[in-house]
C-alpha cells in the first residue's frame, strides 16, 4: 500500500433560538468518578501502560463501528467502492462525546460500544502514540467561530485526551490548507465554503503511508481481468508473485477466504474474499468478526498471488448512514451542553480518503532456480472484496472498505463464461524466473462424462503435468499427462514450479 489517508470533518452550528437548552440533569460520565465497575481515578492515570488486552478491547469497540458502518453505507454502480477509517470515526465521536451530556451522550458511547468499557477516553487517546510504530500519523484540530463561547472544560479535555487545540475559524483557504498539509497534499480544497451559523469544526485526519513487507516485483505487473458480476468485468493492472508468503484462511462457515499481507511495522492487510456462488457483501457483513478471523489465520505459506491495482478515491456525507445507526438526533437537537451554554447541534459529518495499492515493499522476494514440479496454492484477488488495515498489536483496523471496481473509470466488458471465473489472464501463472508458463503446447478436446455433462480431454507434452483445478481456485493436485478436466486447462496457474 503506497498511500491511505483519510480526512473526517464534523461542523457543528447553533441551534434555533427557540429550541430548548438541555438541562444537565446527570452531568458528564466522569472518568474521575467512581463508575459502576469499580474504575477509579488511579486506574485512569495519566501514565497508565495499558495492556495487550485493553487495547484489544478498544480495538474490538472500533471494529463493529465500522463494520456497522460499512454495512450502512451505499455501494452501487455510482459508487462502486467505500473507504472509511473506523479509526478516524472513533475519534470523531469520542471529541464530541466530551461536550455531549444525559441522553446524547449515552447514545454517543452506546454507538461507539464504549458504554461498559472503562477508561475510554483515556484508552483511546493513548493510541495516537502507540501509532508512530506503525507508520500512521493522526492530527486533530479543533475550529472554533470568533465570539463562540465555548466552555473551558471542553477546550482542556479535547487537549487532555485528542490533542486538539482550539484555532480561530477565519476562512475557508485556512482550513483547506490545513487539510492539504495534514494529507500530504493528497485531498486539496477539500471545503467549498463554510455556511456562517457553523460555530464549531472537530477535525480528523489519519495518514497511513505503508511499505509490504514482501514487495511485488513491477515488471511481472500485467493486464487482468476482474469480475464485478457474472455478466460485467473490467481490466486492471494485476500484481503477481510466485511464491508470495501469504496466512490464508479457508473459511467455509463464512463463505470466504481471509488472506493476510504482512506490511512492515506490525500492521497487515487483510483480504476477505466471498467464495464465487457463495456470498456478496451484504450477506457477509453482518457475520464478520475480524479480530476472530485474524486469530484464526494459519501460519504464513509461500504461494502464488494475484492482486490488482488500486488507487481509489472516496468523499461521502455520513449523516444519513449514522441516522440509520440510530445517531440521527445528532442533526436535530443534541444535548451538547458540554460544548457550550448556547444550544449546538451536528450539521454535517463528512469524510474524504484515497487508498493507493501498488508494488512498493522494503524487501525482494527471493528467486530460486527451478529444480522440481510440484502444487502451489493459488490466491487471486479477481472479485469484490472487503479489506481491512489491521495493526497488529490492538486488532485495531486503521481502514476498512468494500471495493467492487478496481477501476472506475474503465469501460465495462462482457463476460463470455461467467461461470468460470478463476479461468482469466488474470490468474495466468508466474513462475521463478517471471515469465508465465507457455501454454501453446497443450490441447484439449472435448468428450462426455457418463452423466451426459461435457468435459474436455487435456493432454500435454511428455514430462509436463497438468493439475486438475480445485473449485476455489486455492488448492491443485500432481495430475497425470492426460487429464480430464474442465477449461481451466487452458490455464496454467495450477502448476508452478517451487
């Protein structure tokens, strides 16, 4: 991965003038305080090490959030793939869960799945830290309108936990340059205007430049096909290794294989996979559970990968997905009295990210002369897909998405045999030496089965095998020098040498 970042943004503005002002009647949930699991103070402190556990805890608190998410965001022919930091959403959230008071603070930590979780606030503002191992830089900032009086022990704690000092909102140009040097200059002029009631801006933005660990070698990159359905396909720029050290996880129960790529810096990226037949993502999402899955995963094996290219972009307004997460008071009247004496609602949350997968690693994969012929697991990535950025020490996952099209912006092709999916060049084989395996020499002829299905007689030439193609694409079998088998014949990607 060359580049992933992402840039949340939630504006606040005043409420009407006759709407009520919440009566803090409970006050804040105070991690000073004594709560109903026995937290207190000293357990909070400022220097406290936190746990593997804990910081798994939080980890899983950001994962069903965005997974929650995810499953409320639209993917459709007009947006064809979704990019979200659950991260950088956990962080907006729990700004504004600060000043949030009685009901909408409930609300806010029941959505963040933090409401039995002691400590949140110290627990996630202590991760920021924890990041600089792992290539990630997060910043915060908080904009506030000249003449907004907003209380000082917002402004303390919003320093205290996230970091985020109060800055005068002058412009719009101020903003967007913050913005554009936070991201490195990947999102430019990311506001258009600022309407004039809005008060209060809690900005978000998390960079992530990472390296594989085992990098893809630029000149095997070669023209593929990637299948959105069973009628449409596009062309991509398709990453392969021969022998790519890859945890790969077969997951029948879920209807998918789960592959790791190792990253340097203890973080990995994650790959779920729906079985051709078997599931879509609508299906997938409400069943998965990434931190079980990634505890699940085998230990790494050398194998053959196919990975496409990617460099997407993706800017979306959440309201109306965190509406159906049940965060729609949010929009309409709050109890933000921690923020300010002066009614404040959220009038928009919105977010920006560009994820870039390219060939870029910090280490070779070793080439090894040919001296035997034997199976090498196949994992192609030639079909819709959900990843996940997952650091390895709190499970936490830095990005989430959903990509159904590699490439957008590519015109739609139609699939001849839509049924057979792992038969594409996309999946054509690499061997040591980075040259594909010559095909030309083997023919095929078709015969039929005793239950009346046709198959095809493949035959190769003296001292070559053929393996028969395993139904996921994963798994191949030493075969004999004339097999019968289907039309992945043609395709060679089952026998690499090792």
């Amino acid at each position: 991965m060359k580049l992933c970042l992402l840039f949340l943004l939630c504006l606040c503005h005043l409420g009407l003038t006759d709407e009520p002002t919440p009566v803090d009647v409970s006050g804040s949930v105070d991690e000073d305080e004594t709560n109903g699991r026995g937290v207190t103070s000293q357990n909070c402190g400022r220097w406290q090490v936190f746990s593997s556990k804990e910081l798994r805890a939080i980890g899983g608190t950001i994962e069903r959030l965005g997974l929650q998410l995810l499953e409320n965001l639209p993917v459709g022919p007009e947006q064809p793939n979704v990019i979200i930091s659950p991260l950088s959403l956990a962080f907006a959230l729990a700004h504004l869960t600060l000043g949030a008071r009685n009901k909408t603070e409930k609300l806010l930590l029941k959505s963040l799945h933090a409401e039995n979780l002691p400590c949140y606030h110290h627990t996630l503002g202590s991760l920021a830290p924890h990041f600089h191992n792992v290539s990630l830089d997060v910043a915060t900032r908080m904009y506030l309108r000249p003449g907004f009086e907003v209380k000082l022990s917002f402004v303390e704690d919003s320093l205290a936990r996230y970091k985020s000092q109060p800055v005068p909102l002058v412009s719009v140009e101020e903003v967007n340059q913050w913005v554009e040097n936070v991201t490195n200059g990947h999102i430019p002029n990311f506001l258009e205007s600022i309407p004039h009631e809005v008060v209060l801006m809690l900005m978000n933005a998390v960079y992530f430049k990472g390296e594989w660990r085992t990098q893809f070698d630029p000149q095997v990159t070669s023209k593929g096909v990637f299948y959105l359905d069973n009628q449409n396909s596009v062309s991509v720029d398709m990453m392969k290794s021969a022998h790519y050290p890859l945890r790969l996880l077969d997951d029948p129960e879920l209807g998918a294989q789960v592959a790791s790529f190792p990253f340097k810096g203890n973080t990995s990226f994650l790959i779920v996979l729906p079985l051709p037949g078997r599931e879509n993502m609508s299906s997938l999402l409400p069943r998965l559970n990434i931190s079980d899955l990634y505890g699940r995963l085998p230990q790494e094996k050398s194998m053959q990968v196919n990975l496409p290219k990617v460099k997407l972009q993706y800017r979306q307004e959440l309201q109306e997905a965190l509406t159906s997460m049940g965060l729609g008071s949010l929009f309409s009247c709050p109890d933000l009295s921690g923020i300010s004496d002066q009614p404040v609602r959220v009038s928009s949350i919105r977010h920006a990210c560009t994820v870039e997968l390219s060939e870029e690693g910090v280490e070779a994969s070793a080439t090894t002369v040919v001296t035997s012929m034997r199976s090498v697991s196949l994992f192609s990535v030639n079909s819709p897909f959900l990843f996940a950025l997952v650091d390895d020490a709190s499970l936490v996952p830095l990005f989430m998405g959903i990509v159904t099209n590699p490439a957008p912006d590519k015109e739609l092709m139609f699939n001849d045999d839509p049924f057979n999916n792992n038969n594409t060049m996309s999946d054509q084989a690499v061997t040591d030496n980075n040259r594909q395996t010559d095909i030309s020499s083997r023919s095929c002829s078709d015969t039929d089965s005793a239950e009346g299905s046709s198959l095809q007689s493949c035959s190769t030439p003296t001292g070559e095998k053929q393996q028969p193609k395993h139904v996921n694409g994963l798994e191949s079998s030493d075969g004999l020098e004339k097999t019968k088998c289907d039309e992945s014949c043609y395709n060679p990607d089952n026998s690499v040498p090792a």
